[in-house]
C-alpha cells in the first residue's frame, strides 16, 4: 500500500484540508483505497495566512471530510491523475510488487 498527500484548499468553507491517500498500483491502474484527512487549517478572510489548526483524530471527522471531498467528484479524477503522473515521474513500475 502506498500513500500520497494532498492539500485540499476548500474555497466556499475559507480552509484548507491536508489528505493522505492511501492507494494501490497495479498495471490497470491506480485504485484509491482510503482518504485520511488529518487537519484542517482554518484560513483568514483574505485566504493568505492560517487562523488556526485542527488536528482529525477521530475515524467520524475523517469521514465527514473524506465525504465532503468525494462529493466533488472531479477533484478524485484528478486524484488518481495526479498520482499516476507523479509515479511516472518518479520512475516507479506499477507492475512491481507492492510493500504492504
């Protein structure tokens, strides 16, 4: 398994949410297996500098935002995009077995 973590800047909410991804490769792909969100940092009204930080300890609040984050369907296109890519880059072969 692996992970990958994203910042999730949530514009209608003025916050900013950080993601681990928890995903596997194989040769047809990348499949998402789990979004753990881990803190949100609450953001002034001009979006520039961080109120304050929350940090998700609990399985319901990491539901709540993995929730809210999948409604937005697109962003979790570009999730596996973005994941695909950055292996890619990296030079790691999805046809090598995974660490678990």
């Amino acid at each position: 398994m692996n992970f990958y973590r994203v910042m999730w800047r949530d514009e209608e909410r003025n916050r900013a949410v950080e993601i681990f991804v928890d995903y596997r490769a194989s040769r047809a792909g990348v499949e998402i297996v789990k979004l753990r969100p881990t803190r949100v940092m609450l953001l002034s009204d001009s979006g520039e500098a961080v109120r304050r930080v929350i940090h998700v300890r609990t399985q319901a609040g990491q539901r709540f935002l993995a929730r809210q984050f999948e409604q937005r369907q697109e962003k979790v296109a570009m999730l596996t995009d973005q994941i695909r890519a950055r292996r890619q880059y990296q030079g790691q072969s999805d046809e090598l077995p995974l660490a678990l």
